[in-house]
C-alpha cells in the first residue's frame, strides 16, 4: 500500500519563498482546485491519501516534499534551508512516527528533501542553497548503514537538484543538462527535457505512472515515445510559488 501525504494550499502561499521567480499572483481558489486534482491523480496511481493538518500561517507548508525523505527502512526528517519553513517539520513528525523510526538533521545542517534524489539504493543530494555540506554528511550518515550509496551533486540556476532531475524508472531519469551535469547520471537512460521547457524535468513516478505538469507537453511527448506512462496535471498556480510535482507530496510505503 502507497500513503501519499499531502497538506492542503495555504492561505498565506502569497507570502512564500522566492528564489529564482518574481512574485506573480497566485490565484488560491485555482491553486488549491490543481492540488485537489495533483491528489486524486495520485489516489488514481494506486496512493492513500493522508493530509497532515492544515498550516494556514506557514506560507510554503503544501510544499511537504521538503521535510522528510522517506525510505524503506527509516524517514530522515529535514531541517529545512529556509528558515520560515523550519516551523513545517513537527507536524510531518507526528505523523510518520505511525510509519518509520525517524533520524532528525540538527544544526548546523540544512537539508531540503527536494535535494535529495533516491534511485533504487543510491541517493543524490543536491548541494544548494537550501542543502549544506553538513546536510549532505548527516545524511550520508544517517542512511549509508543501511546500504545507500550518497553521492553530493551541484544543481545551478535552479532551487533544488530535483528542478533538474527526477527518475521516471528504475534506471531511467529525465534531466535539464543545463542544470546539473548529465554525467553524474552516465549509465543510466537519459531524456533531456525539450529546450523550451527547462522546469519540466520535475517528474512525479509512482509505481507505474509518472506524472507531468501539463505546462510542459512536450517533454511529456518525450517520455511517451520511451514508452513511459504519463498523466498529465495542471500545477501553473504552485509553479509561480516554486513548488513543482514532487513538491507536493511524501510517498510512504505501507
Ligand atoms: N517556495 C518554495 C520554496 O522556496 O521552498
């Protein structure tokens, strides 16, 4: 059984980090219609839907991605770069204490679960500015006794190492090389997103399905003709806040 934990859209997104975008208004009513929409397609992929609770006051909360990486064995709980969304990570505890035991990063680290990439027993961690050394060496810590290789990766131009490259299979990955440098992923099959879209190479796979921003049709096209099964969800009011696929949800094991 998937459990895809979720947090609804808070009232305050308007106030959310910004790194890379200029503030455009986000239309709430709109966001939270996609994000209804983001969960019933991952309720359609085979998820359990469990939403941690509401957190109007913490602009960048429905970004849950970035407080915990959840693996087989144990669920790291972060501690997020930016430090308005530090407040996000109790609540996310409480709930997957139900499910794993759970390793905390302490400061001095910084750690953002969109930075840390895991494909099959390897795990990428993007070294950011919302992801320190120290991040990347409790981390490392924290998950090589159980058997992960960690590898540190510099993403550049974008937020998080997963802006620029997410696994659409077991060894596959759709990558912006202008991002990240595809070598890191040598061995491995590569579909660069097309130069017209440089965010979509933000996937969401869960078990068979991978979903894709329908901003981006193009390198969905792509992924099709690899034969990848794709679904398509409308995310452009989250985008504005930064947030991509992967953004919006912890996927548990069951
Ligand atoms: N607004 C998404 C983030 O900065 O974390």
């Amino acid at each position: 059984m998937l459990v895809a934990l979720t947090r609804a859209v808070p009232q305050s997104i308007s106030r959310c980090e910004l790194t890379h975008l200029d503030r455009n208004p986000i239309d709430i009513e709109l966001a939270r219609t996609q994000h209804h929409a983001y969960e019933a397609a991952l309720s359609d992929a085979g998820c359990r839907i469990e939403r941690l609770p509401a957190a109007d006051e913490l602009p960048d909360s429905v970004f849950v991605e970035d407080t915990a990486i959840v693996l087989d064995e144990v669920a790291i709980i972060t501690r997020p770069g930016a430090e308005s969304r530090r407040p996000e990570t109790p609540s996310v505890a409480a709930v997957l204490r139900k499910y794993r035991e759970l390793i905390f990063i302490e400061s001095p680290a910084i750690l953002d679960g969109g930075d840390v990439l895991r494909i099959g027993r390897k795990v990428f961690v993007g070294q950011s500015t919302r992801t320190n050394a120290e991040g990347f060496r409790q981390l490392s810590a924290a998950l090589i006794p159980f058997g992960y290789s960690v590898q540190a990766v510099t993403p550049r131009g974008c937020l998080h190492l997963k802006s620029a490259v997410t696994a659409f299979s077991d060894d596959g990955v759709v990558i912006n090389p202008e991002w990240v440098d595809a070598s890191t992923f040598k061995g491995m099959q590569l579909i660069t997103v097309d130069p017209s879209e440089s965010s979509a190479a933000n996937v969401l796979r869960v078990r068979d399905v991978v979903l894709c921003a329908a901003s981006f049709p193009r390198t969905a096209q792509r992924l099709r003709g690899a034969g990848v099964n794709v679904t398509m969800v409308d995310a452009s009011e989250l985008a504005k806040a930064e947030g991509a696929l992967t953004c919006c949800s912890v996927i548990v094991v069951s």
